[in-house]
C-alpha cells in the first residue's frame, strides 16, 4: 500500500487522536485544528500533525498559547495556524 493510498486511513486515525485526548480543552484545540486544518494538509502536513498527537498535549497547548517557546520541530506554518486559536468553537 502506497503512502498516498494509505493517506483517508492515517486521515481516520488522525481524526479520532485529535478528538480524544483526554481533556475537554486538548480535544478542542486538536480536533479543532483538525477540522479546521486537514482538507489543505499533504504527506508532511498529515506527517507533521501525527508528531505533534504524540506530544504531550500540555506541551503542545503551551506552544499554541504562547507561553512556551515552540521546539524547532514544530515551528512554521502549521503552528502559525495553530497559534491564531481561531478554529476553537466553544
């Protein structure tokens, strides 16, 4: 199975690790982002977004409110979008 063949299964997957992390907040700012987010993503977009669900989501909550500098890794675009916070509907 190619990668692109396999991209609608690591969509799924995605999908539900962003919508169950585990606390009401972490499962707003990650599914929101991924609602928000994912139609435009590629290979490295999904790629990126998979690193990041393995990360401890108060880490990844402190890189998008600012109140820890965001690892190298992480930082570009993606995290610009995720830094705006204005995907959360609450």
């Amino acid at each position: 199975m190619t990668a692109q063949a396999d991209l609608p299964t690591r969509l799924n997957r995605a999908r539900f690790r962003a919508w169950h992390r585990g606390t009401r907040e972490a499962d707003y700012m990650l599914g929101g982002y991924f609602d928000r987010y994912h139609e435009e993503w590629d290979e490295a977009g999904l790629a990126w977004f998979e690193a990041l669900l393995d990360r401890d989501d108060v880490d990844v909550m402190a890189w998008a409110l600012g109140t820890q500098p965001v690892p190298e890794e992480f930082a570009g675009p993606q995290m610009d979008a995720m830094r705006k916070l204005d995907y959360v509907k609450i």
